[in-house]
C-alpha cells in the first residue's frame, strides 16, 4: 500500500521527536514545558494522528475524509492525546523526580514544585474527558456499539476522579497526589 504525503510526514515527525527530546545540544527534556510537549507528540499525539492518517488513505473515499466529521474526529483525537500525553509524561516525571534530582538530571518536575501543577493537571484531565467526549459523540452515528463502550469508560474516569478529588487535593507527596 501506498502512504500519503501526510502518513509520511508524521512518520518522520515521529522519528525526530525522541531524538530532539533525548540528544544533545537540543534535549528538549530538560527544557522545561517543551519537553512535555515534545513527549507528548512524540508518545500519544502523533501516533494517533499516523494511524489516522494512514486509514484515511486506504480508504480512499475523498467525500468521507474530507468531510466535517472526520475532521472533527481528528480534532478531538489530537486534543485527547495532547492531554492524555502531558498527564502521562507528568506522572512520570514526578514519579522519578527524586532520582532525577541525585542524578543532576533536569526535567521540568525537578525544576518546579509539584504543587504549582495540581490545577493543570485537574484541567489536563478535563480537557483529556472533553476531547474523549466529542470522539465518542462523533462515532455515535457510525458505531454504536462502540460509542456507548466509550461513554461508560469516560462515565467511569469522570467517577473515579470525583471519588479521589479530596485525595488528590490532601496529599503533598507527589506520586501519591498526582496519581
């Protein structure tokens, strides 16, 4: 099978980003927010984006990928795994905060106090249950069976959140809290 010019670009794209984040003289992941973004793409964005991209082309029905609904449903994947990215690459970061910090690694948990990423992380989740939201509401009319299976998976995350939120809140141990 032949890959579109956009397959191909965000295959390449995909390539780059680990080496950007990790390498030397660029290392975006010790750079602060930029290198949350950089896992980000690199980890859940651009992936997503691939397979997307990837299926549109073998299905090579123009009026059906260029229409208004794929293209929201490509607007919501890539907000859904933007966040889902930044909350993964947080936990992770604050997770080994402690051994980044004795091995003079700096990332942004070594460079910020976990209680300065509590609300954005509260908004990340948000953001990361409206992006899966509007994925769900646009599969609806094509695919019932799995819209519903979504919306009960972001019911149960959206419950497991407002069970724990007092947790989250009370806790100043970072993987705890953060978690």
């Amino acid at each position: 099978a032949s890959y579109s010019r956009t397959s191909l670009l965000l295959l390449a794209i995909e390539f780059l980003l680990p080496t950007i984040y990790s390498i030397p003289p660029i290392r975006l992941k010790g750079r602060g927010a930029l290198g949350l973004v950089c896992d980000s793409f690199g980890a859940h964005m651009v992936p997503c984006l691939y397979v997307i991209s990837v299926l549109a082309n073998v299905a090579g029905n123009p009026t059906l990928v260029h229409s208004t609904r794929s293209t929201a449903f490509v607007v919501c994947t890539a907000i859904w795994a933007l966040a889902l990215g930044l909350i993964g690459i947080l936990i992770h970061e604050f997770e080994d905060r402690e051994n980044d910090i004795r091995s003079g690694i700096r990332t942004f948990a070594t460079d910020v106090e976990f209680h300065a990423v509590r609300v954005p992380m509260a908004i990340f989740y948000v953001i990361e249950l409206c992006g899966f939201a509007g994925m769900v509401t646009i599969l609806f009319p094509v695919a019932p069976v799995i819209a519903i299976a979504l919306g009960l998976f972001v019911l149960l995350i959206a419950i497991k959140l407002i069970a724990h939120w007092p947790h989250y809140r009370r806790y100043e141990q970072d993987s705890t809290a953060i978690q």
